[in-house]
C-alpha cells in the first residue's frame, strides 16, 4: 500500500523540478484548451449582462466541460504512446501503461456518460435551475487529476537517477523475487558440474 501511494504522489514533485516548464504547459494545454469556454463567458457577459455562474450553467447543459475533459485525456495518450514506443530504454513502463490503461478507461466510461446526459438534456424541459453538474464537474477534475499525472510521468525521464526507485515497481520485484530465487538454488550446489567440490 506504502508503494502504491508513493507511485501515485512521487511522480508529481516533477512539478516541482521544472516550475516555469510546467507552468508553460500548463498555460498552454489546460487554460488555452478552455478558451471556448473563456470566450464564452465574457460575450455572455459583454453582450447579455450574464453572469460568469450562469455563462458556466449554460456551457455545463451543452455538455463542454465533458467535451473538454475528452478532449484533454485523448491528447495525453498520444504523448503516452509515443514515448513508451521510442523509449531507447523502458524507462517507466510500469507507470505509462497503467496510465494508459487508466486514461482508455477514463474515455470510454466519460463518453458512455456524456452520451446519457445529452440523450436526458435532449428531451427534458430546459429551466434555467442553476444546479451543479456533479458527474460533470467530477469528470471536469478527474480529466485535470489523469493529464497532469501523465504529464509528470513523460517528464521521469528528464531525471531518470532522481525517479529510480519508481522505475518499474512491478518489475524490479519480479526481477528481486528471481535474484532471490537464484541465491536459494545456488546454496543447494555442492559441485560445479564437472566433480569438483565448491
């Protein structure tokens, strides 16, 4: 349990490495991905006197925070991807495949939802009921939670000595149950093969 927490908390002080590179994507792949969002809420404002909570009300029933947290997981799997195959060395696999795994997941269970909620919207009497979209805003934070985790995990390999002791968990046990499957078996040799006594 201790290494699994450790999996999932060690890879974000990358952040913390690299401030201004973070900074920088973040600015770049959250913020500027929301624009249409952002754009929305200050014509609403400008030309309807909406307010921000209204202008965020109208773009949740049309669905665009579940568009966007899409949007953003699928373009963390590229990334994934391509680094897991150009990897010279398979630095972090553990990491990335779950991490792909759970992104693949994400997807198609957000979509399923997504897919729901619209068909319900569709044929439901729209009032204008400010109420919170929980499985909506919860899609929204878990899409931010899963690329930025991702994001940290591409960056590993900017400092692969840092990270060692979470390069590949699963298969540094696997790799220690067999060092220790080897010592157990060479105690029990008393020769070399060949007669001669060790």
């Amino acid at each position: 349990m201790k290494n699994a927490i450790r999996l999932l908390k060690d890879p974000l002080s990358v952040i913390t490495d690299n401030r201004s590179e973070f900074t920088i994507w973040f600015l770049f792949t959250i913020v500027t991905g929301q624009i249409g969002i952002i754009a929305n809420m200050i014509i609403r404002h400008y030309t309807y006197s909406t307010s921000i909570s209204e202008s965020i009300f109208v773009d949740s029933q049309n669905g665009s925070f579940y568009t966007f947290s899409i949007a953003l997981v699928a373009s963390l799997l590229g990334p994934l991807f391509i680094n897991l195959l150009n990897s010279s060395k398979f630095s972090f696999k553990t990491l990335k495949i779950y991490t792909i795994i759970f992104s693949i997941f994400f997807l198609f269970f957000a979509g399923i939802v997504y897919a729901v909620i619209q068909s319900k919207n569709g044929f439901e009497n729209k009032n204008l009921v400010l109420k919170i979209d929980w499985t909506q805003l919860l899609m929204y934070i878990l899409a931010l939670i899963i690329v930025i985790y991702g994001y940290c995990i591409i960056r590993l390999e900017n400092d692969p000595l840092k990270y060692k002791f979470i390069d590949d968990p699963l298969f540094n046990e696997k790799d220690d149950e067999d060092v220790n499957e080897r010592i157990e078996e060479s105690k029990k040799v008393t020769d070399d093969g060949k007669g001669r006594k060790l």
